[in-house]
C-alpha cells in the first residue's frame, strides 16, 4: 500500500472512531446531566429504592469492615447462622472504592452518598458505547443517531440508572449490550468477537440470571459459524476463548477454594465454570480445525460439541437444567414469589395485575419481531439472528423524521407503560406517572427517621415484615429474621409462620428463633393482608392494639410499633 493509501486509512478510521466517540460523550453527559438532575429535585436519599440496593450497601459495608473476601454471608440475615449471599464481589469493589476515595475529603455517609451517585452515571458511558457500536454495526450513523436518544429515554424513564442505583441489575444491562455490540460485527472480527466473550463471561461471573440469555448467545455463535464456515472463523474462535479465559479468572477471583467442588444454580460455581468453559473451548477448537470443512462436516462438529456439554451438564449440574427457585417452599411461594413482578410469567402477570403487561413485555416483543424481520430481509441474517433483545434500525422506506417518532414510540417502555395503566386504570394515573415518574415515598416504617427507635435498643433479633429486612440492616445493629431473598427461607418462613399463627403459637416462634424484639409496622400492605387474612393471627391482635402478655410495649419508637419479648411467664393472656 502507498503513503498516501495508507494516510487515507488512517483518516478514514479516525473519522469512524469520532462519528461513534462524539455522539457517545454527548449522549452521555446529557443524559448524565438529567438523572442528576432528577435525583436533585426528587430523591429522598442517597441509596436506590430497590431493597437490593440497601442490601447491596450492607455487604458493602461489611467488606470494608473487614469480612473476608470470599465470606459472602450475611450474619445479620435470617436465622442464627446467617444467610449465605450469592452476590458477586465484582460490583462490591468498585463501589467500595469509590467510597474509600471520596472519603478522602468527606465524612463517611456523605462519601457513600457521593460514590452511590456516581456509580451509575459511570455505566452510561459503556451502555451508550455499547448501543452505539451495535446500531452502527447493524445500520450505520443514521441508525446510531436514532438509538442512542432512545436509550437515553429509556435510562432517564427507569430506575437502573438513577443515582443510588447499585445493584448489579445495570451492570448486567451494560455488559449484553456489550455482547450485542460484538456479535452485530459482519466482518466477524476477532477483536468485537473477543469483547463480546469477555462481556459474556463477567456478565455470568455477575449474576446467574443472565445465563440463559448467554447460553443462547453461545449457541448463536456456534450456528453462525456451522452455517457461514470460513468467513466466521476469526469471531467464533475469539469468542470462544475469551469466553473460557474469562471465566476462568473470575472463577479462581470470586470463588473459595474450599467451595471448588460446590455447584449452586443461582449464582456462579464451578458448575457454570466447567460449562462455560467446556463449551468456549468446543466452539474454539471446532472453529480452528474445521472452518475450512463442508457445512455438514461443521454441523456434524457442532452436533457433537453441544452433545458433549449437554451431558457433562447432566452429570455436572442436571438440578440446574430447572429455574433456581423450583425448590422454594409453598408457602413462600404463594406469600412472597407470586407477588414479585419480575419472577411472573406474561400470563401470570396478565391474571394479577394487567397492567403491567405492556410495560414488561411490549418493547421487547416488538424487537425480537424486528429483529426477525430485519433477518429475513437483510443481508446481515447472521447478525440478526444473534440479536434477540435489541431495537433494529428501520431501513429506508419513511422519511427520517415519521420514522424516528414512530420507532421512538414502539420502542420506549414507559409509553407502554402510559397504554397498560390507561387501559386497565384509567387516563387519570396515566397522566399522573407521566408528569411525575419518581416512585411513591418510601414507607414511612423502612426510613432512617422511622427506624430511629429500633436503633436506639440494644443489639438482638428482630421479628419484621419481609420488605422492611434490608433496612433494619442498614439503619440498626439488629438481626433481621426476613429480608426478600430465596437463600433466606428460614428466615422468612419463621418470621410468617410468627406472623399467621395465634398469640400462644406466635410466642412459641418467637423464643425458638431467638427473637428479641417485634417490630409492627400497621400501615404495611404485607402486615394489612395478613391480618385480613388470618383473622386470628399475632398480626391481627397487634393490628387491633391487642397485646400478649410476652410483649412489652417499647414507647415513643415512631411509625414502627415496637415490642419487647419478655422473660418466658408460663402464660399468655390478651390486654385491650
């Protein structure tokens, strides 16, 4: 190639990088600008709304306190020895520290106040990067130009992104939109093809619930390569590898070798580690020695790959092949799961609270059939097919301007939020999340202020409703009984079965585990509908100012009713 051949290169792959680097930055401050903003105006404190949030702070906490690296426990959760957590350590550290460097100059609480504001306004940068990549990618600037304002709707209109936002939920969003970013290459280039196996890896390494959105990423990949031979070589082989290397280094970095031989399905062990990586080195080794082969000499590589992973699946993790929470008790079921949103399918949904069901489910519905069209119109099929939650550019057929607004309103979730409250609620609610889209206050019961009196009393264990657990561990020195979380059942099933059973059982319940003190909240919809349900519960006495005789009455603790559990009496009589 000429000097002059390859200046030309040079300046043509600078102004590539710039039509991607200017429009991401820009995207970035002004989204970043307006979720300061909100929080400013609107946010009541510093930590996310989402009891994850809470609990994610706690466990950080605890490691800067000094827990062990590869000790996860929660030991002021549940029941005497604790609640093992499955959370990775990868989004503790650097959350953890962003708060040690922001204490450099300011006091504790207003430095995790600082570092909790920044974390997420910093995954904007990799998510728009990520979208910007993939559109580009997928349909040139014009196509990057009308995804990156629709993403930054959809960060300023959810809560993933606001500050306080530190549970891994917006990590595990950035990292699939950086997988997406790789796999929408059509050169199959190893070095888009490599982050996207990184991507995958970490984002595995993160949390159990995007495996299955990985797995069939992987088998994507190993299609696409089956199917086009040669030409995906460089990009299967580069994925494959980075996707074992990268489990590989998170599996000795996150795991306790005294856990090496553990396998657990709802967060990572070696019983992913062993899959991921027998599976990346499959698609590696088939790719490299026979992309030159027929197609049916691929297929018949590809076959046996998936065979072979298949059954050291089987013999590996068989109990992970069904959902983590199969194995949850009835009646947590019923009380707790049925009445978490995103743990419904679209019919359960559909049945409870209707809705919700455009707002959940629309948008995304409305990609994966674009994505289907796009794919069977376009050249780039492969790509296509590897894209299974992405909002495709339209190609050319309305005028730019019809086709932004209409892509705008089919893609954003809140608008079909707006359609499901209108359609089952009426156009008054609708209007109302419209002119304010911040959620409610937070109960009264789970704030600093109403917790005050709990803090005040000497460590011990706490009887609560379920939703007020990550709280009392944030606020106080107490032991929690319930938090939501499905490692916790003990936990949570004794603090319900406290909470359904008559005064003389309930006091029972309450000296077997411990309990040192009950805190009532009455105005919360878990302590409302048990008492409406079991007219003849603990909860219903105390909701009707009935008092046992083994609870002293704490006084002047707040919104939270609080009870002393006094020395066994032999007997249990009601007061008025």
């Amino acid at each position: 190639m000429s000097v002059t051949g390859t200046v030309n290169q040079g300046l043509a792959e600078t102004r590539s990088r710039n039509d991607v680097l200017w429009p991401v930055v820009i995207t970035t401050v002004a989204t970043a600008i307006g979720l300061a903003g909100k929080h400013w105006f609107r946010a009541v404190d510093y930590v996310g709304r989402d009891n994850d949030d809470v609990m994610r702070l706690v466990q950080i906490r605890d490691l800067m306190a000094g827990q062990g690296w590869f000790d996860l426990t929660q030991y002021r959760l549940g029941l005497e020895d604790g609640t093992l957590m499955h959370w990775s350590r990868l989004i503790d550290v650097p959350i953890a520290n962003l708060i040690g460097f922001f204490s450099l100059f300011l006091e504790p609480q207003r430095a995790e106040a600082a570092a909790l504001f920044a974390w997420p306004l910093l995954l904007l940068l990799p998510l728009f990067a990520g979208v910007a990549i993939a559109a580009k990618h997928l349909g040139g600037r014009h196509a990057m130009l009308i995804a990156l304002p629709l993403t930054a709707l959809f960060a300023l209109t959810q809560a993933r992104f606001q500050p306080g936002a530190i549970d891994h939920h917006n990590v595990q969003m950035v990292l699939m939109m950086l997988v997406a970013a790789g796999l929408t290459d059509p050169r199959f280039s190893r070095f888009w093809y490599g982050l996207a196996g990184v991507a995958a890896g970490l984002a595995v390494a993160v949390g159990a619930e995007t495996v299955p959105v990985v797995g069939v990423c992987c088998a994507a990949i190993a299609v696409a390569w089956a199917v086009i031979g040669r030409e995906a070589r460089d990009g299967a082989c580069a994925f494959g590898l980075a996707f074992a290397a990268t489990l590989t280094a998170c599996f000795y970095l996150l795991v306790s070798p005294a856990a090496y031989g553990l396998v657990v399905c709802d967060g990572f062990s070696v019983g992913f580690y062993v899959l991921g990586t027998l599976g990346g080195g499959v698609l590696f080794l088939a790719a490299a020695l026979t992309s030159g082969r027929s197609m049916p000499v691929r297929l018949a590589v590809l076959a046996g790959g998936g065979v072979l992973v298949g059954a050291v699946t089987v013999l590996v993790a068989p109990h992970c092949l069904q959902s983590p929470l199969a194995d949850l008790d009835p009646l947590l079921k019923t009380m707790w799961l049925d009445h978490v949103a995103e743990a419904q399918s679209i019919l359960s949904l559909a049945r409870t609270k209707p809705e919700a069901v455009p707002g959940h489910f629309a948008a995304p519905l409305i990609a994966l059939a674009v994505c289907l069209w796009q794919g069977w119109r376009s050249e780039r099929r492969a790509q296509y097919g590897m894209l299974a939650a992405m909002h495709a550019a339209a190609k050319p057929g309305l005028a730019p301007t019809l086709q932004f607004v209409v892509l705008a309103v089919v893609s954003a979730q809140i608008v079909w939020s707006m359609v499901g409250l209108a359609a089952f609620k009426g156009t008054g609610p609708a209007a109302a999340a419209v002119v304010n889209d911040t959620p409610a206050p937070k109960e009264a019961c789970s704030t600093a202020a109403g917790l005050a009196g709990l803090a005040a009393q000497p460590p011990g264990v706490v009887s609560a409703v379920t939703n007020m657990g990550s709280d009392i561990l944030r606020y106080t020195p107490h032991r929690a009984l319930a938090a939501p979380y499905h490692r916790n059942q003990g936990g949570m099933l004794t603090r319900l079965h406290i909470a359904m059973a008559d005064t003389a059982e309930a006091e029972a319940f309450l000296r077997g585990a411990g309990v040192t003190l009950v805190a009532f909240c009455p105005s919360d919809p878990e302590a409302m509908g048990l008492a409406r349900i079991y007219p003849d519960s603990l909860t219903a006495a105390l909701m009707a100012g009935e008092t046992p005789s083994y609870l002293q009455p704490v006084a002047d603790s707040g919104p939270v009713a609080l009870y002393r559990v006094q020395p066994e009496l032999g007997n249990n009589w009601s007061l008025k």
